[in-house]
C-alpha cells in the first residue's frame, strides 16, 4: 500500500508542478477544450470494461480471473470502437453543442483513451489480486509523468488547444503498458481464461455487473462530470477553462488525500460489520471528525488566499479560477468528509439507497446549475449553485450513511464483497 500511496503523490506532485507552466502556455480557452475531452473520458472510461474489472480481484481460480480479465479487455475494445463511430457520425453536432469549434478535431481522443482507461482500470485489479502493489505505484507515477511531459511538449511545439487532451490519452496508455508487463495474459492461466466456453461461463456467472454495476458506476461519474459539461455548453470554452484549472490544483489532491482515508475506513468499518462487535458508529464518527479537521481549515484557506494566489502562481489572466475555488469551498470540504464515508452504504448492504443518491445528486447538481444558467446567472454564480448543492447532496450522503452505520443492518461478508470493490465519488 505504501508503494501505491508513493506513486498516486509522486504524479500528484508532478501535475501541480507542472500546472503554473502549462497555465502559461495554454490559454482558458485550450483548457475548456480540455476540460470536456476528459470529462468525456473518465465518463466513459469509467464503464468502457463493463464493470468487470471490480469481479476481477473475487474467483478462486485464476483461470476464471483470466476470463473476467479477457472480457474487460473485450469490452475495452467494443468500447472504442462504437465510440469512434459516434465521434465520426456526430462529432461536429457535439462540438457545436459546446459552442467550440475546436472541439471537433481533438473528440477523436475520447474512444482510445476511454478505452485505454477501461484497459487500465481491468488491469489494475488484476495487479490488486496478485498484490503486485508496485506495478501500481509504478503505473500512477508514469501515467502522471506522461501526462505532463507530452502537454507540455504538445504546447510547446504549438499543438493547441488539443495537445491538453493528447497527454490525457496519452497517459492512459503509457499507465496500460507498465501495467501489462506482468500481467500474466500469456501464461497457461491467461491461455486457458480465454476458451470460450470458459469465457460464456464466466460471463453468465458475473453477469450482474455489467447489468447492474455499470449502470450504477455510470451514474455515480455522471454526478461529477455531467455538471462540468453544462457548464461547458452553457458558459463557452473559457469558463470551462477556468474551471478546469481550479478542478485541477484544487480537487485532485484532496481526492488523493480522500482515497487514502476511505481505503483505511473500508477496512475498518467491514471488519466491524463482520464482528458485529458495534463498534461501526465509533469508527464512523472518527473518522468524519478526523476529516472534518482537515476539511474546514483548507476551504477556509481557500476563500480567504485563492483569488491572489492563483493570479500569482499561474498569471493574471487565471484569477478567475481563483474566485472558482471560493465558490467551490464549500462543496469540496463537503465533499472531502462524505465521500470516504459513502462506503457504508455499500458495506452495510444498502445498495438501493446508494443507487438512489447516485441518481438524486445527478438530478440535482445538474438540474441547479441549469435552472441558474436558464435564468441568466452570470458563471460565477453557477458555479456558487453548483457548489452549494452538491454540498448539500453530499450532506445528505453523509446523514444517510450515518444511519445506516448507527442501525447496523449489515449483511454477511460475502455478500458484501463484491459491491464493496466499488469505487465512489
């Protein structure tokens, strides 16, 4: 674990390293073009192996790992494929739905890339079940490296605004390859995995995961994602831009910082719900008060600092997303407490009530900054309305997964095992 941990915060430091000189060799604009192409692919990428990736890590015989590693790859596949269709059927429609033009010559990214994520995302698992937690680390830094190195060469040699959005594909595939090396695919396992009876057997068995996880998994991105690109079709490239930015310095090393304490707090509250020792509600609300401490002291550095510091760190023309991570305060620190926590749910076997969050904070995150958009709002107060509700979307995460941990109505641990591997957002 301490090499994933290493790798995640060595790509993570590498990225805002890098942010001041790519804010000054791309303009707003370049990262609005940016921001869609990627939210666009990890919308995509999130459900392109079909969801078998998470029944990976769970078959006793590594044969049958093998076949679930063979049909998330294949998914993968069907995954580009039909998406490259749409990008040539449809891709001018969808960049005039984003009011940007430019769009239309870097959309062909998103089928490989969201592809190579779905490749990533099985592979990984696979890594997890053989606990080759170096290959990980390994993977997460060289992802983040390769990255930066080519926006940064991309923009230099003048490939604007798509050379954002050719490091993002770029990356995944880089983070695929250093995956592969022992992955195993060609061994007598790998060979055997992939007969195809095994492979239909295999695929009946799992089968609700790609019927029922998917879906979930889709809804649960969408809640992150579907915002930002109604931002984008609503306020232009620039906006969008800014917002990218900000998501970019701010968001994503809280998230990193996130995901570390949630995999702590799952081990820790599926023990708990195992033993039935009662001690869930205890674990719950340490670590929401550990969090909390974490939380409100950075959103208020946020509100007070982000303005100047962002039009100091990454030019005057950047001092917008400064006002962005004010109205996003609240929301992240929100956000930062209650995602970790949302795992209960799922341990303790309420996966109705996660699907129907799943689906409300959608209906509302996107329905608040339309409704604010629709009425005339400027962007800075959209974004104020996207920050307040998903606040409060998150919020109620937070009492409901409290109440589910205080009631206790935990199902047995093999039950729990699989939808546990979920990733939430």
């Amino acid at each position: 674990m301490v090499a994933i941990a290493a790798g995640s915060a060595g790509g993570q430091v590498l990225a805002l390293a890098a942010a001041p000189l790519l804010s000054r060799i791309y303009r707003p604009a370049d990262f609005g073009v940016f921001a869609v192409v990627a939210a666009l692919v990890v919308t995509i990428g999130t459900v392109a192996a079909f969801r078998f990736e998470l029944a990976v890590p769970l078959p006793e015989e590594e044969r049958d790992a093998q076949a679930l590693v063979a049909l998330g790859l294949a998914a993968a596949g069907v995954t580009a494929l039909l998406g490259t269709v749409v990008v040539l059927v449809a891709g001018a429609d969808v960049s005039r739905l984003f009011g940007q033009p430019e769009l239309a010559r870097w959309l062909w990214v998103v089928p490989p890339a969201a592809a190579a994520m779905g490749v990533v995302l099985v592979l990984n698992q696979l890594a997890v079940r053989h606990r080759r937690y170096g290959s990980i680390g390994q993977r997460s830094f060289a992802q983040s490296l390769t990255i930066v190195v080519t926006q940064l060469g991309a923009g230099l040699a003048g490939l604007r605004p798509g050379g954002m959005a050719l490091g993002l594909g770029v990356g995944q595939v880089a983070s695929a390859v250093v995956l592969l090396r022992d992955a195993g695919l060609r061994s007598a396992e790998g060979r055997a995995g992939r007969d195809r009876r095994r492979l239909r057997a295999v695929a009946r068995r799992y089968r609700r995961f790609p019927l029922l996880l998917a879906p979930s998994g889709l809804l649960n991105i969408l809640g992150t994602q579907f915002p930002v690109l109604l931002i984008a079709s609503w306020y232009g490239a620039s906006v969008a831009g800014w917002l990218g930015l900000t998501q970019r310095v701010v968001a994503m090393p809280a998230a990193l910082v996130a995901s570390a304490v949630a995999q702590v707090y799952l081990a820790e509250i599926s023990r708990a719900a195992r033993e039935g020792a009662g001690t869930g509600r205890r674990i719950f609300v340490g670590a929401s008060r550990k969090l909390t401490l974490i939380a409100v002291p950075s959103a208020l550095l946020l509100v007070v600092a982000a303005p100047a510091a962002f039009s100091v760190l990454f030019g005057a023309g950047w001092a917008t997303s400064g006002s962005y991570a004010q109205a996003l305060a609240v929301y992240m620190a929100v956000q930062f407490v209650a995602s970790p926590m949302s795992q209960t749910l799922v341990v303790f076997g309420q996966h109705g009530r996660q699907l129907a969050w799943d689906l409300g904070r959608v209906v509302l995150v996107s329905g608040a900054v339309s409704a604010a958009a629709l009425s005339g709002a400027s962007p800075l107060a959209a974004i104020w309305t996207m920050s307040v509700s998903g606040a409060l979307a998150y919020l109620a995460c937070w009492l409901m997964s409290l109440r589910a941990v205080t009631s206790g109505a935990a199902t047995r641990p093999e039950r729990t095992a699989e939808p546990a591997a979920l990733a939430r957002t």
